[in-house]
C-alpha cells in the first residue's frame, strides 16, 4: 500500500541518479526502474496504485491535497473558483537541466504544484 504522506522518487537503475538518492529526506520512498521482475513488479504496483505513470526519469511523485482556487477578476475576465481534487502528482525532474536535480529545487516545484 502505498503512502500519501510520502514521497516517491523513480529513478532509472543505469542513470544518475545517485545523488539525489544518496541525500533522499527521509519522507522519499526510492523505486527504481529496472530490469529485474521484482523491480518491475514494484515500481508497476506503486504506479496502478497511484493510478498514473511517469513521462521522464527521475521523477518525483506527490500526494496532493484537494484545493480551492478562489474567484479571479483580470479586469474585464471573471474566472470562477474551482477545485483541484486531491490526486497524487509528478514532478518531472529528469526534463530539468542536470544541475538542477537538488532536493531544493523538487521541494519547490513541489510547493508550486501544491
């Protein structure tokens, strides 16, 4: 089962990962994407769970809580309040440049995307 109160890294068994697993919070489950049964089997089974995939490697997935986005007014454009229903959400690391790949930098676009 998994949890809503974690985060989950997906990470390529080859790539380069090691840093950013080396220095993982310990809220970070680490799920590799392998070539072993057992390592397909898993990372499958927390992906059905979740109910998405993921589109690059790494990545960080998130359990986002359900929010109210309040009433906008943009001059002569009213746009009406609505809900992002809580929904677990990917951050996708691996399209960002190199350098970038810091717990820092996912934990803002985590905020971001909250």
């Amino acid at each position: 089962m998994i949890d809503t109160n974690k985060k989950y890294l997906f990470h390529n068994v080859y790539g380069e990962e090691t840093e950013l697993i080396n220095s993982a919070p310990n809220d970070i489950e680490v799920v590799p994407f392998g070539w072993t049964e057992e390592a397909e089997s898993n990372r499958n089974n927390i992906l059905n769970q979740m109910q998405m995939g993921v589109s690059a490697l790494p990545s960080v997935s998130f359990w986002r809580l359900e929010v109210v986005v309040p009433e906008e007014i943009m001059g002569d454009i009213t746009i009406p309040s609505y809900t992002k229903p809580a929904q677990w959400v990917n951050v996708p690391v691996g399209v960002w440049p190199k350098e970038d790949w810091t717990w820092e930098k996912i934990n803002q676009a985590i905020l971001d995307l909250s």
